[in-house]
C-alpha cells in the first residue's frame, strides 16, 4: 500500500513538471511569434525549441524553473537567423530576436 501512495505522489509530480513544462512552450511560442509578427520577418518552423532549464527564485521568493528556448527567423527568406527567450517562471525576463521598426510591448 504505501508504494502505491508513494508512485501516485511521483506520478502527480511527473505530470505537474511535464504540464508546467508545455505552458512554458506554449508561452514562448506566442511570444515568438508576436515578436517575429512586430518586426515583420517570417516566423521559421512554427515553434520554439527548449534548450535550458534551470533552477532559480522567483520573484515571489519560491523555487522555480527558469526555461530558456530558441526559434528561428528569417527576414527575406533566403536566410535564417536565431532568437533567444529566457522565461522564469511565467515572465520573459530575456529576449534576442528581431527587432520591431517601431517598439513594441512583449507580454
């Protein structure tokens, strides 16, 4: 009985950092595509791709995951440039990328 207890509590933990994981991607990909959409280049392969992940506190001053990915731009369709994204936790705390002819306000 309690290795089953103790694989349930495993198996909820698994999936909460897998579920937190792909809220992650899904956010950096909107924010990729915002960004490559401000600048008007062409967002390459429709997706962000995880490169780092790593431990840090938050701002709240818990324990988090700080999750860096990467995508791909072009801006005349005969080249292909990278873009970088830092999200700790929820919040973009670092950008490379394109750059918009006029600022504008990542979220």
């Amino acid at each position: 009985m309690p290795t089953l207890v103790i694989l349930m509590i495993a198996g909820a933990a698994a999936f909460a950092f897998w579920s937190a994981g792909r809220a992650a991607a899904e956010r950096a990909e909107a924010v990729g595509r915002d960004a490559c959409q401000a600048a008007g280049v062409q967002w390459l392969d429709q997706s962000v791709h995880a490169t780092g992940l790593k431990l840090c506190r938050l701002d709240s001053g818990w324990l988090g995951w700080e999750r860096t990915f990467r995508f791909d731009y072009s801006r005349n369709g005969d080249d292909r440039h990278a873009g970088r994204l830092v999200l700790r936790g929820d919040k973009l705390v670092s950008f490379t990328g394109p750059l918009a002819s006029q600022p504008a306000r990542l979220q």
